[in-house]
C-alpha cells in the first residue's frame, strides 16, 4: 500500500504520518508538502531515514509535479491535509486559502482520476458547518447539518468538500470526507489558541484573548482523529462524510485557565483583545454516525490531553522556539501589536 500524505509536515498530517508508519509497517508514506510557514521539517526528522517513507517537497496546486509524483509513485490512496488552516490568516488575506484550499484539492483529484486510485480522501474540519448559538446546547453538527461558512477559511473549505462530492458523483471517483472538530497536541504550530497560550505563559507574556473568551470549541487529541481518518480510509464507505469530535465543548477562557494553572502562570496574564471579524460561537459535533459504522471513539480525555500536550511543549521548547523566533514574529506583532 502507497499512500500519499499531502501536507505531512504541518501540525496533524505529522502526527498521521508518525501513526500511519508505526501501525503498518509494510505501508510507503510519501509526504508531499511545499513547506509554508506552518510545514517543518525538523518534525519529521525522526522518520527521515525509515526506507518506507519519502519526503517530497512540492506545492498541491502544481499540476505538472503533482502528475508526476503519481506516475513515478503510483498511490493507492491520498490523503489530503495540505491546506492554509488559521483561520485568522483567511480574513487578512483569503486569497492563498482559495489557490490551496480548492485549487490544490482539484489538481489531486485530476491526478487521481488521471491514474486511478483506491481512495481520495479529504480531511475538512467542522467550520464548514458554521456555528451553533450558545443558548441551545441540544444542537450538534450532523452530516446532513446545511454547509453554513462564515470566514474564507471555512468557505475555502467547504468549496473543497463540494467539489470532492461532485468528482464522486461525476467521475465515480471513490472519495470520503472527514469533518474534525478543533485538533490539540504535539507539533501544533504556536499561532492557534492551545500552543500560542501555552508559548506566551511560559515566556511570561500576555494571554491574547479574543473578545469575552466565550465561544465554545470541540476539543480532540490529535492521536484520536488520526485514528479515525486510518479507519475510514480503511473501512469507511466511499462517498460519504463522516464527523469526527470528542463531545468535549470548552470555552476559550476555561482553556486559558486551565493552561494557565498547570503551568502555575497568574490568570493576570489573561488580557481581552478585540474579536475575531466574524468569529464563530460554537462548534459542536455529533460522531454517531462514525462510532456506529467504524466502531471510532475518542480514547484521550481532555484533562490528560491538555497535561501531555503541556508536557510535550515543555520538552521541545526548540521547537517553538525556533518557530516564534524567525518569520512568524511579524505575523505576530501584526496581530497583537509588540505584546
Ligand atoms: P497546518 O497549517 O499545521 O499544516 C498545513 C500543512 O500543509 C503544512 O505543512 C504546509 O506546509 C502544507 N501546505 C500548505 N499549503 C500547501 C500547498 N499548496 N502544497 C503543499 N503543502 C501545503 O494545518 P493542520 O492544523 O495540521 O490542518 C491539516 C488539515 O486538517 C487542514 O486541511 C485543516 O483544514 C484540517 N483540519 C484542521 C483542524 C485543526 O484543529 N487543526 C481541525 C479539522 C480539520
Ligand atoms: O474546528 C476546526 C478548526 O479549528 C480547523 O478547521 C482550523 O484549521 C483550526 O485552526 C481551528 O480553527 P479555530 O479558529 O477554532 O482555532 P484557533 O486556535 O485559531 O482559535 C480557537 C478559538 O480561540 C477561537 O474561538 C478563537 C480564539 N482565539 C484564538 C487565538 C489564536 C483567541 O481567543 N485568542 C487567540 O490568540
């Protein structure tokens, strides 16, 4: 089995890529990633040297080198994480979301018709699905939930997943979708709200929290949506859509007080800052539908997820050091001013 792993060295894909290569010893991971400032690859630097993995740095959206990559690979499957993520990046500047987001998913699927395949699939995120008010907590996201988009990061998105369903419908090609709800652990870049907080109160700085802190996310360790993308590439039904969430909905001020406490920082850190344009209330998942077909099920709790990932910071603070040290310092002054 050949799978290519597109966008391997950014915060999840690493972490699928890390999974996918220890449970299968037999299987070639190809990572294909141009290596934005959100790759890295000293991440992946523990699996360099393992003969069935093969680093490609190359950008989704170039057709040629893409057709390429398949001629001389000959994947079985894609998996597709490469995208722009943060959703604040959207609203300065959409345009890169729109070439990687939908363009760079079109090229894929145009190679994977071009050369045939056993499985594309698409990691979407729950954004697509807009938000949920916070004074109705029996509502979850369904499958069937309207697509419902609210930033050009989640309208990128959600264009991707539409026409990842049409190339279904149109070509038969054999497609599926998973829709995560906010990821947190190892190797997540210091610019989202778990390592930027956990980066600022260990070097003493303020908490940049936007508005009241009130909106609602659906925390789940990374470890488990890689579980659950290796389950339904595996065993899921092609053409369909499945959610993937911990039933685990945390304001964002409950979170920067819990990192807080477990480092031992002062919540005095804790500074409100404007809110984000458009800034989503609640997300909120209903996984029936993958815990009833595949058997999913997140294993890690939020409590024991947050002091790994605390720890895992502490213990490669090059990591991010290295990463809020060079070109990333001025997206964060432009964001928070020199905070
Ligand atoms: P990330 O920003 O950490 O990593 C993205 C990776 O894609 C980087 O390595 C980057 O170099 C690569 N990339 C970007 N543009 C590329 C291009 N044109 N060609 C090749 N490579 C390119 O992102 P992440 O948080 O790991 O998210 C991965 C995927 O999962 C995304 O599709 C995202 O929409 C989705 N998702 C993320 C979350 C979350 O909480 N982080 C939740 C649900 C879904
Ligand atoms: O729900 C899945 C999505 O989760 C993914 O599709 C995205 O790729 C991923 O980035 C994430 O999006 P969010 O916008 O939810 O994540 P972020 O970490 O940027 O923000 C989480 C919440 O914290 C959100 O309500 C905004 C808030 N926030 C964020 C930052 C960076 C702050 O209050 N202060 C901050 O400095």
């Amino acid at each position: 089995m050949t799978i290519i792993v597109t966008g391997g060295a950014g915060f999840i894909g690493s972490n699928f890529v890390f999974h996918m290569l220890n449970k299968y010893p037999d299987y070639r991971i190809i990572c294909l990633d141009c290596l934005t400032y959100a790759g890295n690859l000293s991440t992946l630097a523990p699996v360099m040297d393992n003969p069935n993995f093969r680093f490609v740095k190359e950008d989704i959206t170039n057709r040629e080198a893409v057709y390429k990559l398949f001629e001389e690979e000959k994947p079985d499957m894609v998996v597709n994480f490469a995208a722009e993520s943060h959703v604040d990046r959207s609203i300065e500047d959409p345009e890169v979301f729109l070439r990687t987001n939908i363009m760079g998913t079109a090229v894929l699927m145009d190679a994977c018709r071009k050369y045939g395949i056993k499985r594309y699939h698409q990691v979407s995120t729950d954004e697509v699905y807009g938000d949920l008010p916070l004074d109705r907590p029996d509502l979850f996201f369904t499958e069937e939930t309207p697509i419902h988009t609210s930033s050009p990061y989640s309208s990128s998105k959600a264009s991707a997943d539409l026409l990842v369903l049409a190339y279904h419908r149109t070509y038969g090609l054999p497609v599926t979708i998973s829709r995560c709800s906010n990821n947190y652990g190892p190797y997540h870049f210091p610019e989202k709200l778990i390592p930027l907080m956990i980066a600022n109160a260990l070097n003493d700085k303020p908490l940049p929290v936007y508005g009241k802190g009130e909106n609602v996310r659906d925390w789940l360790y990374v470890e488990d949506h890689c579980r659950a993308i290796d389950l339904i590439i595996h065993n899921g039904r092609v053409g369909e859509v499945y959610n993937v969430g911990g039933h685990n909905e945390m304001t964002n001020i409950d979170i920067v007080k819990i990192i807080c406490k477990e480092l031992g920082k002062p919540e005095s850190l804790i500074t409100y800052v404007a809110d984000r344009k458009g800034h989503d209330m609640r997300y909120a998942i209903d996984p029936t539908k993958i815990h009833n077909e595949l058997g999913w099920l997140p294993e890690t709790k939020f409590a024991d997820g947050i002091k790994k990932t605390i720890k895992w910071y502490l213990d490669n603070k090059e990591w991010w050091e290295t990463i809020i040290s060079g070109e990333y310092q001025n997206y964060y002054e432009k964001m928070y001013g020199n905070r």
